[in-house]
C-alpha cells in the first residue's frame, strides 16, 4: 500500500495516478526483452496480459460512495477520509476493515486529507472524526510501503 496525503486540493490524486503509471512501467519493463522474444514465438500468452494490464488505466474509487467491494478491487482510492466519516456515522469502528482491505487490497493506493490544520471544529461529532482521520493516517503511514506529502502539486517522498 502506498499513502498519499496532504491537505485539500493540493494534487493528491494527480501524484496517485503518476505514481501509479510509473509503478506498472518498473513491474513490467524489466524482462522486456525476454517478452519479446516470447512474442515472436508466440509461445507464452502470459505476457501479453501482463502487459495489456500494465498499459491499463487505474481502477480510481471515491471513497464517499464506495463499498467495501470496491476498495478491494481499486488502484487508488480517493478521499478516503470521506470514507471514514461514513463509517463512523454507522458507529462502526474502521480499523478492522481497513486491516481486511490492506490483507486483500495491498498494492492500492491510498489518496488520505489532512484534516489536523485549520481551525478546531466546534461540533463534538466533527472533533472526534478529525481526531479518528489522523489517527488512521498514522496507522496506515507504519504499515504503508511508501508514503508521499503533497503540497502544491509537488510530491515529497516521506518514507
């Protein structure tokens, strides 16, 4: 899993789909010439689809509206604060299900708000969920691969 934050609208998920593009391009250049050979022979069908995946665009969710289904089958998954909010408006606890995502879900990225700056909420409700986004966004920072800030567009390598 790789994690992606920063704070609103500063270019999150255009970092998410680079990082995303640039990571099929190293899992499938590496034994390019082997595959081209196997092309010519026409021998081994399994690289053709590997490439034809590697060439696919992302499968982007939105966290706001997503199921749980969804995030297992996503590239990147967007606002997954938002995701979060809902969950805890059910009075769920989130923890166990994002450890079930990142068990069958862990080369997604994780597109995460920052939502610590600013002016503390006044609602009670609105505290505890800005309080709950961070601290998930630690957990999934220990247990991430990789783990980008984003500011302005620029991306900064974190771990």
């Amino acid at each position: 899993m790789i994690l992606i934050t920063g704070g609103a609208y500063q270019g999150k998920s255009e970092v998410a789909k680079k990082i995303f593009m640039e990571k099929k391009k190293i899992d499938f250049s590496e034994n390019k010439l082997q595959r081209e050979q196997l092309y010519k022979k026409g021998t081994d069908k399994r690289y053709q689809d590997r490439d034809q995946q590697a060439s696919r665009n992302p499968i982007i969710v939105e966290g706001e509206i997503a199921s749980f289904q969804q995030l297992q089958q996503a590239d990147i998954i967007e606002h997954f604060h938002l995701w979060i909010r809902n969950f805890i408006m059910e009075e769920k606890n989130p923890y166990y299900v994002i450890e079930e995502l990142l068990r069958k879900n862990s080369e997604v990225i994780v597109e995460l708000t920052q939502l610590g700056c600013g002016i503390v909420p006044m609602e009670v409700f609105d505290r505890n969920y800005r309080e709950l986004v961070g601290r998930i966004g630690c957990y999934l920072a220990e247990h991430a691969q990789a783990v980008y800030l984003v500011n302005c567009g620029l991306s900064k390598r974190l771990k």
